[in-house]
C-alpha cells in the first residue's frame, strides 16, 4: 500500500488521529502539472490535507474541496477528496519559482501570502452544501488548516504537513497528520496533548526514515495509548470522463453549442485536475447540440 492514511483513537477514545503517508500521490500530481519544487511543496501539502479530510467525511459519496486562495504568485490551489481520501487537485501556477526563505527551505508561504482566503465545501448531498472559511494566517497551510478547524468550526487540531523533495526535484516523502480532541476532553489530557506536540519532528523527514503512519502516531502521541482503528489505501485520482465534459457542453446550452460549431467546428476541452484532453469535432459537437435540444 505505497498512498495511504491511518486512522487511530487514543486517550480512551478521547482524541482522534489521522496520519497520511503521500510520497506517490503528490510524485504523480507533480508530474502531472510539471510543478517547481515550490509549487510542488504547495500543491503537496493541500492535496495530503485535503484526503485526510474527506477521509474524515462519513458517507460514501461526500466530497471535500479544499481551496487555497493567495494573495502573492501562487493565486490559487484546489483539491477535492472524496470519503476514501482519493484527491485531485491542480495549482494555478505550477511553474512558480521563489527564492528560499530566511532558514533554507522552500518558501511556500512567501509564494502564497498571507490575508488570502482557505475555503472548505464538504458536499455531504444535502440541499445545501456545507461552506466554511477563514482568512490564511501564514500560507504555509498546515497551520492556515488549524486556524480554519478552531475560527470555523470550533474544533482545536493540531496540523502538520510536510514534502522533501530530492536534489532532482522529485518527490523524496510527503506526509501529514490530523490531530483532534474530541468534545468534552478534560484538561489533563489536553495538557498531556500539549506536551506530545512540543517537539514534533518535521513530518516529511519522518516519512523519509522511512517510518510508518502507525509509527508516527506513535511517535507524535508517545503520552497515550494509541488504539489503530483502520487503514486505507489512498490516491491522486481523477474522475473525469468524457460522458461528464459532453454533459458539461450539452450544459452551456443550445446558443453556445452552436456558436461553436459555426465559428470554429470542433472543440477541445481539457481537465484542469489531470490535463487530460478530450476532442471533439463537428459531427459529435451537433450531436451534442441535438441532444441539448431534446432536453429542452
């Protein structure tokens, strides 16, 4: 299982913990948009968020789009994960590139901003669904991600999220834990939580040790007892298809469709998620429009 996220309970059922191991996925999303170790950093973090996240949703088809707006170069960066973790996301510059900051390493936060905007949409298939957001703190994500969980909803969690890359550029670990305690945890176990925490290690040099999600959640909750609830495997995944961008055209209604086909007679439209192109000519665009006009 080379993607995959540990879910555990510790505390006598008094925290919840998820810890992620993401070196494969985040490899083949920066593949896939061609990123700069920056953007590749960026784009790693919040997709490794974003699939504990939806993991933490309950029904079988809820998703959770994780959306980080910045305010600097990189604008914007979108993952959406699904109840079992699988995620896609893209970043709106991924050939981004900043100097280093101030201790060396690479300058996610510099390249996102401060005073941007992280949003959260969990569409767990009510009439509605769910939106919260909360402004970045520092752009580093993991810790705009924690500043999100207590100002949106309430909930104190302790964030940390990391990707190394090799002297290539490649992935070299990727990883991320969620920590929370549950409502009503009384102040010894939160002072035992706190001290746990003080000296964690960067996650990705944990990853790179080759260290489990178990072990790290070993390592990270070494105060409590940690009772491993399941395991599942996880992915960079996209959904798309062609039957979902025809639905998508036939969508734009019958005056584009044709506007299309006069002026330029044939259409290609690509993902944003996974690059993947679809072509379609004029025969197929007029059978689209048909269709349009049969739903009419």
């Amino acid at each position: 299982m080379k993607n995959y996220i540990v879910r555990a309970l510790a505390a006598n059922k008094n925290i919840r913990a998820f810890a992620a191991i993401t070196t494969d996925m985040v490899e083949k999303a920066r593949k896939t948009h061609q990123t700069t170790p920056v953007a590749t950093a960026a784009l790693g973090r919040t997709m490794t968020a974003a699939s504990i996240m939806g993991y933490m949703l309950k029904g079988n088809n809820d998703t959770l789009t994780l959306q980080i707006r910045g305010v600097n170069k990189i604008k914007s960066i979108v993952a959406v994960a699904n109840s079992k973790g699988y995620v896609k996301s893209y970043i709106s510059n991924p050939y981004i590139d900043v100097s280093l900051n101030d201790k060396g390493k690479l300058d996610v936060g510099g390249a996102i901003g401060k005073n941007g905007k992280l949003i959260v949409v969990k569409d767990m298939g009510l009439k509605e669904p769910y939106v919260g957001q909360s402004n970045l703190i520092t752009g580093e994500i993991a810790e705009d991600i924690a500043a999100y969980y207590m100002y949106s909803e309430q909930q104190p969690s302790v964030v940390s999220l990391g990707v190394l890359l090799n002297s290539d550029s490649s992935v070299k670990a990727s990883g991320g834990i969620i920590i929370q305690p549950l409502p009503d945890v009384d102040e010894e176990v939160l002072d035992k939580l706190e001290k746990s925490i003080k000296d964690i290690k960067p996650i990705s040099s944990m990853v790179a040790k080759g260290m489990t999600g178990e072990n790290i959640l070993e390592e990270v909750l070494k105060n409590f007892e940690v009772e491993i609830i399941e395991k599942g495997e996880i992915d960079f995944q996209c959904d798309c298809s062609r039957g979902k961008i025809e639905k998508a055209l036939i969508s734009i209604g019958e005056k584009d469709l044709r506007s299309i086909i006069e002026e330029d007679g044939k259409a290609e439209i690509q993902c944003h998620f996974c690059n993947e192109k679809y072509l379609f000519d004029k025969n197929q665009l007029i059978e689209l429009l048909n269709r349009a006009i049969d739903h009419k």
